[in-house]
C-alpha cells in the first residue's frame, strides 16, 4: 500500500491529446488560420507554435510581387521615354540638316543668277530686255533643287533683285541680293585688238579674229585674215592707265634686274627691268615689268595663263617676239609707255585668247595659223590698277534671307 507522501510523487501520465484538443488550442491561439486545417494526432504541443504555414510568408510573398511589377513599370517608363528623347534628337538633327542643305543650296542658285546677270552684260552691255519678273526653271542640285527668280524696275532696270528658294526635302529657304551696274563700259576692253596712236597692221599674216579691231591710225592689210567683228579706224575711245607700282605691293617675286622665265613659273612677277620668255616656258600668273618683254626667238611651247582677274602681260616698254610657233597666250596684254608697241612677226600656231592694248602700234606681220579671240570676261572683272577705262562691272548689295 502506498503512503500518502509517495502518492503524491507518483508519475501521472498525461492524458491522452485529442484532434478536439488540438482545435480548441488552435482557435484560441490561431483564430486566423483555416478552420479546415487538419493536425495529427500525433502533434506535439510545440507544433502549435510552427504552424505549417504562416500569413507572413504569404505576405512577403505578395509584396514581392508587388515590388517587382512596379521596378518593370519603371523600367519601361523609362525606356519608352529614352528611345522617345532619341528619336527626337534625330529627327532634330536631320531637320537641321536639311534646313543647312536648303540654304547652301540657295546659296548656289544666288550665285547662279548673278552669273546670269554678268553673262547677259558680256552680251550687250546693259539689262533692258529684262522688265517685270523672271522666274528659271529648277534646277537640281545636291540633295534638292533651287529656282532663280529676278525682279526688275520696268525701266532703266540698273538694280535687280535676284532670288534664289533652294528646297529640300520639303524644307525651303530663299535667299535675295540686290546686283548693280557698277562703272562705265570701257571701250578700249571691248576690243581684241586695240591700238591707241599708230596701226594695226596684220601685214603678209593668215588666220582668224573673233572680235572688233580698233585703231586711232588705222586697221591695214588684213586681207589674209578673216576677221569676224567690226573693224574700226581712227577710233577716239579711251585708254585706260595702269598704276604700275601698285603691282610691286602685290606681287609674290621682285626682281630688280633682268629676268628670264624657263620651265613653270606661279604667281605674280615685278620686274624692275627687261623680261626674256624662253622655250617652254609655263607662266601661271602675271609679269610686271618696267622695260621690255622679249619672247625668245623662234620660241616654242610657250603658256601665259594669268589668275581670274588679272593681266598676262603689262610693260612700259615693248612687248616683241619674232618666230614665237605652238604657244598658248591668255589674258591682257599691255604696253603702256610711250613710242611703245606690240609686236609679234612671222608668229606660227599661236593662239591669244583675251585682249592686246598699246598705247602705240600692234603689228603682227608675216604670221600664219592665228586665232586671235576676245574674251569678255574682262569687262566685269577688270584687271586691278587700270583707271579710265576700268571696264563694266556688277556691284552686289542688300543680302537677305527671305522668311
């Protein structure tokens, strides 16, 4: 029999955990969970305490997700606006370009008409058969084209209006400048062949003229030559001067002595005393020279080929030659002092292209297989340095750019 003081030391055995058991503790303690959940008979008490699942873990689970739609919103929104601020970079930049082409262009159709007006002084001398407005057919050019457009005065037109609308791409921009007549008509320039005192004599010579022929003596035996404009003796048009010196300041070689040109020579030459050209000699410029100018005899192979605007040949002495054959000469050729002349005998396949002034006598005598040709460009861009006589130009005024 056991006493009362071991009774209360004996073991007792836990009475036995129900699924009834387990659900109440579930509702007390986890009144969230599913009411459907089942647990084992088998559970320990420490099991309520780790539930299978948890909300928490649901919870996080969500933001997550949340987190991660809203991170590629973001992105997206970015991306749709840099791709955007991109495109639109381009499409500026290509409509810049194109807006610089359409002006360049224009540009080129101002520079076109001014051509147009200079050609049409090279004809005759003024712009009356312009009046009203003028409009040129497109032309192409580049990426685009440009249309001419000139507005003239009815009458006495002196100043037009030229304007130029270059186009491209569906972008335009027009471009206008005033053109002027600038200076008088020198007679003098408007001759191949000018002589201001004594003849001009084509004695014994052959070959061919293109332009007028004008002596204050006379023109004479020229029957050998077919002269294709006017002939004109005993003419009273003015000589131009030339201020020599001015040259000197220009000039890329001063040479104070003697001077002879052999091979290729560039630039503008100032010689103080006499020039010798030889055989072969290539000039890409101009010769100043206070004496004589001397082609070699039976010279060869010879080229004068001055820069735009500038003279071939201006001497205060001679300019002589005597069997010069094959050569090329362009430009002005100019003597100036006095008694002085031009003088080119028994001269063979020569070819001039430009004008020859002498304030004296021109002879080529004995000469065959001439070309002797006028060109006019020196009547709008006269040689620099010439007064009385400077020629007719074009003077340019009011540039604007068309809204």
């Amino acid at each position: 029999m056991t006493s009362v003081r071991e009774a209360s030391f004996v073991k007792r055995e836990a009475p036995p955990m129900s699924e009834a058991w387990f659900v109440k503790r579930r509702a007390e303690y986890y009144p969230y969970l599913d009411h459907d959940m089942r647990f084992t008979r088998y559970a320990s008490r420490d099991t309520l305490h780790e539930p299978r699942f948890t909300l928490h873990a649901s919870r996080e689970k969500g933001a997550a997700l949340l987190i991660a739609v809203i991170l590629m919103i973001v992105i997206a929104a970015l991306g749709a606006a840099y791709f955007t601020f991109v495109g639109s970079g381009w499409r500026s930049a290509v409509y810049e370009t194109q807006r610089n082409q359409a002006f360049w262009i224009a540009e080129a159709g101002l520079q076109r008409g001014i051509l147009y007006m200079k050609t049409d002084l090279l004809e005759d001398t003024d712009w009356y058969d312009y009046g009203g407005t003028v409009i040129y057919p497109a032309v192409p050019f580049g990426d685009g084209s440009y249309t001419v457009t000139l507005f003239c005065p009815t009458t006495s037109p002196s100043d037009i209006d030229v304007q130029s609308a270059g186009t491209v791409a569906g972008y335009t921009r027009t471009l206008q400048q005033t053109v002027s007549q600038a200076g008088d008509v020198s007679a003098s320039f408007e001759y191949v062949i000018r002589a201001n005192k004594d003849p001009v004599d084509f004695d014994h010579s052959t070959g061919m003229v293109n332009g007028d022929v004008s002596a204050k003596g006379s023109v004479k035996n020229y029957s050998g030559m077919t002269i294709n404009g006017d002939i004109t003796d005993k003419s009273k048009v003015a000589f131009p001067t030339v201020n020599i010196r001015a040259y000197k300041s220009m000039a890329n070689h001063v040479v104070n002595g003697d001077y002879a040109f052999s091979g290729k020579s560039d630039g503008i030459w100032y010689v103080n005393h006499n020039v010798t050209i030889n055989s072969g000699a290539v000039i890409n410029g101009s010769v100043i020279c206070n004496g004589d100018v001397k082609f070699a005899r039976k010279a060869q192979n010879v080229t004068l080929n001055p820069s735009s605007g500038m003279p071939a040949i201006v001497a205060k002495g001679n300019i002589y030659s005597r069997g010069l054959n094959n050569s090329t000469i362009n430009g002005l050729l100019y003597v100036y002092g006095k008694d002085k002349k031009i003088t080119f005998d028994y001269a063979s396949k020569v070819q001039f292209n430009g004008t020859m002034l002498s304030s004296t006598a021109i002879l080529i005598r004995h000469g065959s297989d001439l070309t002797i040709t006028y060109d006019g460009a020196i009547r709008i861009n006269p040689p620099p340095n010439f007064t009385g006589g400077a020629g007719i130009g074009i003077s340019l005024s009011l540039w604007k750019e068309i809204p």
